[in-house]
C-alpha cells in the first residue's frame, strides 16, 4: 500500500517542479522585454543610418519629354469644288510660296466673267449717253441713277466670278515640303477632299510641359538642350512662347521652343528628351531621396537634435538619380535620418549608427 503511495507522489512533485520552472522563465522574458521597450511594448530608442546636411554647388535642371513638330502645317484641300486638270508637284520636293500645286476645271467661270465685262462695257456707254442727255433735261436723273447702279451690280458679280476663279488654282500658301498626294488627274473634288499636306521644316516647334512652379525659368529667348532618339548628339533650341494658365488637372504648363533644321536631319514627330538648365546654386541643400517621408498634406524628414528624433516640414524642389533638393525646412549641419523611417517617433532616442554626408 506505500509502495503505491510513493509512485503516484513522485510524479506529482515533479510536474510541480515543471510548472514552476516555466512560470519562471515567463516571468524573467517578460521582464526582459520590458526593459528593452517602452510602454506598450513601443521601442523607446532606435539605431539608424543618418546624413549630415552639407551645402553644395547644384547645377539645376529639369528633364522633359518633348515633341518635335513641323514650324507650320496644313492639308491642302481645294477651296470649291470641281475636277483636277493639272497637279504641277512633284510628291516629297520643296515648293516655294505662291506655286500652283493643283489647277481644277475653270473654263466655265472664265466665260462668266468675260459676260459679265461684256454687259458692263454696254452699260458704261449707255450711261455716257444719258449722261448727255441728263445735261439737257432729255432723261429723268432717276433713269441715269438706275445705270449707275447696273453698272456696280455687274461689278460686283465680277468680283465674285474673279475669286471662284482664283479659287481653282491652288497654290502654295509658304515655302515648304510637299507631302504624298492622294488624288489624280480627273478626280472631282470638293473642299473635303484633302488633296496632299504641306510642311515647313527649315526649322522645328519642339513642345514639352513643366511644372508650374517652374514658371518663372520659362522665358522667352532661354536656351533649351534636347536629345533625340535617332541620334546621340545633343542639340539646343530657344523657348519662343509660354501658356498663359497651367493645366487644372496636371497643373502643368505647356512650353515651345524654336529649333533650327536647315540641314534637315532632325524629323518632324520625333521624340526629344529635353533638358531645360536653371540657375546654378552654390549653396544647395541636398539629401538622400529615402529621407523624404510624405504625407497626405506636406513632406517631412526625421532630423536628430539633442539625441532625440524631430519630424521637421520640408520644401522640395528637383531631384536628382539619388537625391533631392530642398529649398525650405533643412539648413547646414542638421543631421537627417535615412534609415528606419518607419519605426521612429517624434521624441524617440536615436542613436546614430553610421553617419555620410
């Protein structure tokens, strides 16, 4: 009966010993714990990378994307209707301001305003007649008044025939490089009908948009450098005009330059990579792009001041590959964190692993 007795105790004191055991060591890890955190269970102190503001020489600029476009363009198209007889173009050549192009059927017209000078030519002697006659009191000044005004309505239906007759002969309206034409000789055509397009191309428009708040730096006469994708040089052009307002959606400001292609290598619908330079700071304020904490209102970077984490507002301006710049907020000698951004806390210990500049 004591054996039994003693078997089962046994057992019982060593479970005991077991329970106490990891109550123990629960007690110790949560003791651990606590030491190392703050309330809650929070870090109370971080280690982190850092980078030690220092002013220097930033040559500014602003990389756009741009397109190249003819200096003017346009179809043409025939201002009445009627039937090609002659087109005087050759397909892809150079024409001059004031060349015909396309000449339509106008034999028609030209009778009508022979007719026309015809039945004026009568008038006008009819009214040197009465004109005698007025003189002696032969006619009423009515009847010599009705002469006169035949004489300006026939005028008038001269005028008109004369500009349907102009209108047949279509002509270059600028010197410029003539496109593929899409009709033949015979074709009946109409003001539709867009018979070939004309390009100036001596010199290029090359667009691109900016930022608004690079406004101030787009001004008339400012060198502008672009690179295009057929070619590894880099050439330049001048800003020749600026959008009034921005643009209510991308707030964005639409900007052309002017640039030179006498020797016709650079094609108009090309893309350019442009680069517009501004003024070159000696003393920038620069720092690693991951310092930049944004927000739903503003931009923020953690600084150390005093041991201790300070969320501070900054103004940005252009970034580089791996940086940005900051025009307000930061000053010389502030000490940025770069590294565990997203456990720090306004006031929270800091220390300063490893510092660059």
């Amino acid at each position: 009966m004591t054996s039994s007795t003693n078997k089962i105790f046994i057992p019982l004191i060593f479970i005991g010993l077991l329970s106490a055991g990891t109550i123990g060591c629960k007690s110790k890890t949560t003791e651990k714990t606590q030491v190392k955190g703050g309330p809650g269970g929070r870090p109370n102190k971080l280690s982190a990378e850092a980078y030690v503001v220092v002013p220097q020489v930033f040559e500014n600029e602003y990389v756009a994307s741009g397109s190249l476009l003819p200096n003017e363009e346009l179809n043409i198209q025939p201002e009445v209707s009627g039937r090609i007889t002659n087109i005087s173009f050759k397909e892809g050549t150079n024409v001059r301001k004031g060349q015909t192009l396309v000449q339509l059927y106008s034999a028609d017209i030209a009778a009508q305003v022979q007719k026309l000078r015809a039945q004026r030519q009568l008038q006008v002697k009819t009214q040197q007649r009465q004109k005698q006659l007025l003189d002696i009191g032969g006619i009423s000044r009515q009847e010599y008044e009705t002469t006169q005004t035949q004489i300006k309505s026939i005028d008038a239906d001269i005028a008109f025939a004369q500009a349907q007759l102009r209108a047949t002969r279509i002509v270059a309206p600028f010197d410029g490089r003539i496109g593929v034409r899409n009709v033949s000789v015979g074709a009946i055509v109409s003001p539709t009908t867009v018979i070939t397009s004309l390009q100036q191309v001596h010199q290029l428009k090359m667009d691109f948009t900016v930022p608004d708040q690079y406004r101030k730096y787009m001004q008339n006469g400012k060198q502008v450098y672009f690179t295009v994708t057929e070619g590894n040089d880099t050439l330049s052009g001048k800003i020749s005009a600026v959008d009034a307002g921005a643009d209510v959606n991308t707030r964005t400001i639409r900007v052309r330059a002017i640039v030179p292609n006498s020797n016709g290598n650079l094609t108009a619908g090309s893309f350019a990579r442009v680069i517009i330079p501004f003024e070159s700071d000696r003393n920038a304020i620069l720092i690693p792009s991951q310092a930049v904490i944004p927000t739903s209102k503003d931009k923020q970077v953690v600084i150390v001041r005093g041991g201790k984490a300070t969320m501070v507002t900054v103004t940005l301006g252009t970034r580089t590959s791996d940086k940005i710049e900051v025009t307000q907020g930061l000053q010389a000698g502030d000490t940025v964190i770069i590294t565990g951004l997203m456990q720090v806390k306004p006031g929270m210990e800091v220390k300063v692993t490893k510092v660059s500049s």
